[in-house]
C-alpha cells in the first residue's frame, strides 16, 4: 500500500498528557489502515515551549525517534537531553515526558504498539 503525503491526516492536540501548547501530528498511516497491533504510526512537532506531559503506559509500548531538533526527555524519572538520532522506548508499566526549550522544532517520529 502506498500512501501519499496528500492522504496523511494532520491533526492537533492541545496540552497533549498536560503538557504545554498545541502538538503538531503527521498521521503516516490513517488510523483504520493500521495493522491491529499498532495504535499509532506520526511524526509530532513541538515548537519551543510545547510538551507532552508524562504518563505511564499500560498494555502498549512508545517509541519516540528524534528527527529534528533537541528537547528533554524524562524517562522513568530519569530526565536527560533528547537530541536527533536518539530514541526512546517506553514499555507497559513505564512512564515518560518530552518537552522542546529550543527555538527549532523538536520532530519525533511516534509509534505505539499494543502488547
């Protein structure tokens, strides 16, 4: 199945997990073409300022991929740099947070798989 740039959704979240600002999404796969194990197939842009706000993850698996940019990354508690090249995996039981200080986006390529 090919799609096309022009059929990918592109949507918003404001305060996305109590986070800051409004979430950019890139839906790469529309939701009702997603194999059954995958919740969540985008790329995200925060802008300076934005944020996904942690959360805890039950039944499913996150991974987040740095396109673009730098943020911080809070990862069980854990809060590092989150640059481009890195990623994060946040299984059933963990919890993260991302949140983008810098002047350029922070671009993340988002998958959530379900267990």
């Amino acid at each position: 199945m090919l799609i096309r740039s022009s059929g990918m959704q592109k949507t918003q979240r404001e305060r996305l997990r109590g986070g800051d600002g409004t979430i950019d999404f890139l839906h790469i796969v529309p939701a009702e073409e997603l194999p059954s194990k995958l919740r969540v197939c985008a790329v995200i842009d925060l802008k300076k300022g934005c944020g996904i706000g942690e959360h805890t993850h039950q039944g499913d698996t996150e991974i987040y991929y740095v396109l673009e940019g730098e943020g911080v990354l809070c990862d069980n508690g854990a809060v590092r740099p989150f640059r481009k090249g890195d990623c994060n995996v946040c299984g059933s039981g963990g919890s993260h947070a991302v949140y983008n200080e810098k002047d350029e986006t922070l671009k993340i390529f988002e998958v959530i798989v379900f267990e």
